[in-house]
C-alpha cells in the first residue's frame, strides 16, 4: 500500500515532536529537521492538533507538543487521518472507471482481507515503540553521540 505525501508528513512531524519531549518545537523548525516545505508541515500540524495529537502554544516561544503519550498513539489512527478509509485496489472508481469483471471477481476480497492485515499491524504499533530507536535521536542531533 502506497501512503500519499500528506500522510508521511503526519509521521514525520509526530516522530520529530515525540523525539523532542518536555518542549515546543515549532513547525518551521520540524519542516528544517526533514529538508520539506515550511508550509506544508504548518498545515499538517494544524491537522494534528485539530485531531488531538499535538497541542499548540501560540506567540513568541510557542510551537507544538505531543497532546497524548507516544504510547497511547497507534501507528493506524494517522493512516485513518492522513489517507482516509485507504483502500489497496478501488474496483469501483479504479484506472479507467469501474472493473468490469469486478462482479465475479474474487479479487476484491483478498484486497480487503490485506487492507484489514495491514490495518491490524499498523494498530498493533505504537509512535513510542517508533522513537525508541536510540540512533533516530541522533539524526536531528549532531552533537549527541553516534
């Protein structure tokens, strides 16, 4: 299953904001962190926060923090967010209108039962068990030990 961009860029700043613990980080700051557009990480953590995964803090010195522990964040509710209700194959709407075997087509199924298994993956990790990786921290970091 392919994420769309707007959905990496969910991880992305939830893992930034999680590796960053106990203060603000801004969104200028995140979108410096991956190399992306300043703009386009704004308004995924405007996303995050109008779905209770970041606060913000407003004015000089704000930015955003985790609104929920890493742990209580499942790896599944952003891909809800950021693609939707994700679908591997749409036999319905696909490449040139609907499937025309999709009536017979035991295909369908089999998609649904992998959609459903990557689901439950993705529902069984958490963002903390993403940011415990201890050499993810120094990445951002240059001056933390490697």
């Amino acid at each position: 299953m392919k994420l769309n961009a707007n959905t990496d860029f969910l991880y992305r700043a939830l893992i930034y904001v999680a590796l960053n613990p106990g203060r603000l980080v801004t969104s200028r700051e995140i979108a410096e962190a991956y190399g992306l557009s300043p703009n386009h990480i704004a308004k995924v953590c405007q996303e995050l926060i109008r779905h209770n995964f970041l606060k913000a803090q407003r004015g000089r010195g704000g930015g955003v923090q985790l609104a929920r522990d890493a742990e209580s964040i499942k790896l599944g509710e952003l891909l809800h967010l950021g693609e939707g209700n994700p679908k591997v194959v749409d036999c319905e709407t696909g490449i040139g209108g609907a499937c025309r075997i999709a009536p017979a087509c035991r295909l369908k199924g089999i998609f649904a039962q992998a959609r459903h298994a990557f689901l439950d993956v993705m529902n069984s990790h958490t963002l903390a068990e993403v940011v415990a990786q201890p050499q993810l921290r120094s990445l951002f970091d240059p001056t933390e030990s490697k």
